[in-house]
C-alpha cells in the first residue's frame, strides 16, 4: 500500500471523498483541492484518476508520498 497526493483545480465539496475512496480532501488557498491517502495498488489509483477524469476537474499533479505515521516511525529511528 503506497499513499498517493493528488492535485485538482477547483474546490471540491466534502461529499466527494466517500466516492474518492475515502481520501481526503484539503482545499488550499489557491483554488486547488489536495487529496490524500492510501491507495492499495495499481488499479486502485488508475480507478481514481479516472474518477478525478469524470469529475472533469483539471489534474495539475499527482505523487506517492510517503505517509505521516511512517515518516515519524522513520524520525523516531534515527533518533535512537
């Protein structure tokens, strides 16, 4: 499972995030909406982007990030 940050114009309304897969959604001061979250594989995000598609808001990016829980874990371990 990777996590996935993807980039739309437009802000889109909370609603759309159960339909997203659950991700969530950030929308950011320059008329942009963030979404985030794990995506499971491969087909799972091709399902996503072509949901973003249907939605006809303009895909400006998206990025496997990694996720909060993991980079603390990480920062935590090169502590010690």
């Amino acid at each position: 499972m990777t996590d996935y940050e993807l980039r739309v114009g437009g802000h889109l309304d909370d609603h759309w995030s159960a339909w997203l897969d659950g991700l969530s959604l950030t929308r950011e001061g320059d008329g942009t909406t963030t979404l985030r979250g794990a995506v499971t594989d491969q087909a799972q995000l091709h399902g996503l982007l072509t949901k973003v598609r249907d939605l006809g808001a303009p895909l400006i990016s998206v990025a496997a990030i990694e996720a909060p829980a993991r980079r603390a874990q990480r920062r935590r371990s090169t502590r010690t």
